[in-house]
C-alpha cells in the first residue's frame, strides 16, 4: 500500500522563486502527496492546531519544504513548530502522535556546496546547520531522513532546475514507494 507524504511548504515570496516552484511543481503532480503552503493558509500566522495535528496525523512522512534562510527556515516554520508541536502530543508525556513517522528537510540555498563546509564561507556543513530540526524530529520520536538540497539555486540553471526536480521526484517516489 502507497504511503501519504505531507509537503510543509513555507517560503514568504514564492513567486520569485524559480527553485521552490520547479520542486513543489513536481510534487503537486504526485498522487499520494499533499503540499500545504503555509504562507498562502496562514498570511496571518494564526495557525490553526487542530487542522495541523489532524493533516499529521493523516500523512506516513514529513517533509518540512523552505529556502534555507539564515541558516534555518522563514519565520513562519518556527512559528508553526513552536504551537503545532504540542508537549504531551508530539513529545513529553503520553506525546507520541508522530511516533515512527518519517521526517525530512527539503531545502534550497542561496550558496554553493563548497561554501558549507569547515573551511567554507558559512563555515558549518550543512548537516551540522540543519541539526535543530534533526533534534526536534529526534524529540518527536520521528525517523529523520536525509535532507533533500539544492545549493546555488538562484544560479541554477533550467537545466540543473529540471535535475533537482527529476531528483526531487524520485525521492518522494522512494518515500510514497516505502
């Protein structure tokens, strides 16, 4: 049987985006994936808990979907995890709602993969920046799944863009296909 997959999508100016739209493109096509545009449902950030909770619990795998910025996600994300990721419902006591659901990162960057490194301009990997979502999936007792990244994506290409997207693709195929 297909597995569902939840596409959080949260970028604050999706329509300059050439990235972010070629990506959600591909996955808005998929059967067996909901993509939930986060800024386009709450403009307001006044997110609606209970609606959240219940699309969580009705999707096998996460997909948390942004532009990576300032070494994290846009503000909304924060927002939508600090009231959706309830203590004794995601985590704490008797919090185990997402228990064993799969939980991932798809990102774009503004700079290249060498610059996300040791000895790189941002000086970190990105594995390591990405570790506080890491942690939280950890805390959720979800099962973290190697992130999703293109790098240089406002560089990229048609070409590279259709890649990413090829690529994007199958990895969702990978997770509706268990």
């Amino acid at each position: 049987m297909p597995k569902s997959v939840l596409i959080l999508f949260a970028h604050p100016s999706y329509a300059r985006s050439r990235a972010n739209r070629a990506l959600r493109a591909v996955a808005q096509d998929r059967d067996h994936v909901t993509v939930h545009d986060l800024y386009e449902t709450y403009p307001n950030f006044l997110i609606d808990v209970e609606a959240e909770q219940r699309s969580l619990l009705d999707h096998d795998h996460i997909v948390l979907m942004h532009p990576f910025f300032w070494y994290s996600a846009p503000s909304l994300v924060k927002e939508w995890l600090d009231v959706v990721l309830d203590y004794g419902w995601a985590y704490g006591e008797g919090g185990t709602a997402l228990a064993g659901k799969t939980w991932t990162q798809a990102i774009t960057t503004g700079g290249p993969a060498q610059s996300y490194c040791s000895d790189g301009l941002n000086r970190f990997s990105i594995e390591e920046l990405l570790r506080p979502f890491q942690a939280t999936a950890n805390l959720c007792q979800c099962i973290w799944q190697t992130p999703f990244i293109l790098h240089a994506s406002r560089q990229a290409t048609p070409e590279i863009l259709a890649e990413a997207a090829a690529k994007f693709s199958a990895m969702l195929e990978g997770l509706i296909d268990g």
